[in-house]
C-alpha cells in the first residue's frame, strides 16, 4: 500500500509540473511577439526620460494681467486734449514747482531731450531754452489734438528747436540711441502698453542716457489727485527695471511728486561716455509763458 501511495503521489507532483511548464512555455511564446524597445537614436532624449525634449505642442503664454492692468496696477485713462487748460493752470508753478524741477536734471546746453507724453508742452517749452539753440526738444504725444496745441504754444513763444512728434505706444517715433535725456512728466501711470514704450525709449536713448519719471506720490493720500494717476516709487521701479533701465536715485524735495531717475547702462562693447552732467543756463532760447 504505501508503494501505491507513493506511486500516485508522484504521478500528481508530475502533473502539476507538467501544468507549470506547459503555461510558462505559452507565456514565453507570447513575450517572443512583442516587438523589442525602440533604442534611442544617438543624440535624441529618450521618451519618458524626464530630460529636456523638443516641444511640440505651443509653450503656454506667460501670465499676464487682466485688460486694463500692468503687473498689478490699474492703467490710468489718457488724460484728454480737452483738458489742455489744466496743464497750464496758474497753481501748477507752485504745486509742481517745474524749473526747480528741471534745475535738478542739470541739462547741458545743445543736448538731445525727449518730452515724452509733452501734451501742450507746458515741460517742452522750458526744456528748449535750456537746451539753447544748439540743442533739440523732441516732444511727442499720443494725441494728434495735443501735438497741435503744442505747435500753437511754440509759434506763440517764438520757440524753434522743439520738434512735436505725433508717436503711438508702440513708436516712440525717436531717433535711435541719440537722445540724451527722456523726460515724462505725469505720463507713465497713462501708458496703455508699458513694456514696449519702455522698450521704445531705451532703444532711443544714448548708452548713459537718463529716463525720469515725474509721478504723483502714490504712498502720500493727501495728495489730491485720483490714485489711478499716482505711483509709488516701488512700483514704478518694479516695472522699469526689468526693462533694462538701472535705477540712479529718487529726488524728493516736491511737495507732491517723485522725481526718478534711471539711466541706460553702458554697454561694455560700445564704451560710449555718459553726458558730463553740468547745468546749462541756454540763455538764448525763448522764454516760455
Ligand atoms: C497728464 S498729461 C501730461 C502732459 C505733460 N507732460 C505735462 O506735464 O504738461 C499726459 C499726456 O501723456 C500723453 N500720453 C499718454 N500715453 C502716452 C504714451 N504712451 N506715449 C506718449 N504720450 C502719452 C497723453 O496724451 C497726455 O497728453
């Protein structure tokens, strides 16, 4: 008997392996019909690798603001031509204190400046007696309403060395890297497409050149103006900076307003001097109103 115990046990333990192998033998046969893995070509990352592949599908725009809005600031309406009068309201002298202002530029005589957002010229007319007449005003404005009133202004005072230029925000419509000095008073809050107008002004200016922004002081609520026409000094550094524009200083003697200068870095390759910054007096040009 246990001999015919024996004998069935290992007639099971047969057929059992038998079973194994037989479906060990199909599962191989199976494997044998996938075709093998694609080996890379020399040079192409590899599929799933998680290294830098080529793109196919389009990057995804950066994050922008919404309409209206640049990097968190509400854009400010254009200040409309009808409102030309303001500009040259009596109270501005002492609100805004212009020449002291320009007296802290040191502007030599004969240089090349831009009134940029010039309106009907109230800084352009000051600008061109400065600059003398060996020197240019380029005075540009997005509003062909305001170029012409400040024509009629400049023909009034006898002033010639102001060049009015009708420009768009996406050309300054300046004369590439010859103008010394950009001046925009009360303007860049307004600017509907920011990056490319400062794009446009560095392009224009000279290696050393110098951009000032004269703002409203949007830390200062007693300054009674709308918010949406004020800025902070950091905002306006936040947005100027990266556009290529080295931060100088921020002068702060006006009642109301910043005055903040950046200057156009010198390009090592170019090695083009700064202007020597002296006052000039530019005597010979007509007074303005
Ligand atoms: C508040 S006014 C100031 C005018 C002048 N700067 C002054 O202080 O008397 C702003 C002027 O900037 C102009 N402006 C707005 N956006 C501009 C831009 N991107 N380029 C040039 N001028 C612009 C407007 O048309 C308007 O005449």
């Amino acid at each position: 008997m246990p001999r015919v115990r024996a004998g069935f046990a290992t007639r099971f333990v047969a057929l059992i392996l038998a079973v194994l192998l037989a479906s060990a033998g199909e599962l191989s046969a199976q494997q044998a019909d996938v075709p093998a893995p694609a080996k890379p070509k020399p040079g192409a990352a590899p599929e799933h690798s998680g290294t830098k592949k080529t793109r196919t599908t389009p990057r995804p725009k950066a994050r922008r603001d919404r309409p209206g809005f640049y990097m968190g600031r509400p854009i400010a309406d254009v200040m409309s031509w009808q409102g030309a009068d303001w500009l040259f309201r009596e109270t501005r002298v002492d609100e805004e204190q212009p020449e002291a202002m320009l007296d802290a530029l040191k502007i030599p005589p004969g240089a090349t400046v831009a009134d940029v957002g010039a309106g009907a010229g109230y800084h352009s007319l000051r600008l061109a007696r400065r600059v003398g007449p060996g020197g240019t005003v380029l005075a540009t404005d997005v509003q062909p309403e305001m170029i012409q009133l400040l024509k009629q202004n400049a023909q009034a005072a006898r002033v010639y060395n102001i060049k009015p230029l009708l420009c768009s925000s996406k050309n300054s419509m300046l004369p590439d890297g010859k103008v010394d000095l950009i001046l925009m008073v009360d303007v860049y809050h307004e600017c509907t497409d920011p990056e490319t107008t400062l794009r446009g002004l560095r392009k224009a200016l000279r290696p050393g050149g110098r951009l000032v922004l004269v703002e409203f002081r949007g830390e200062a609520p007693e300054v009674p103006i709308k918010p949406e026409h004020k800025m902070t000094l950091k905002q306006v550094r936040r947005e100027v900076e990266p556009q290529g524009f080295a931060f100088v200083t921020s002068l702060e003697f006006l009642p109301w307003q910043h005055i903040i200068i950046f200057d156009k870095p010198v390009d090592k390759e170019e090695k083009t001097p700064a202007t020597p910054a002296t006052e000039g007096t530019g005597a010979s040009a007509e007074q303005p109103r």
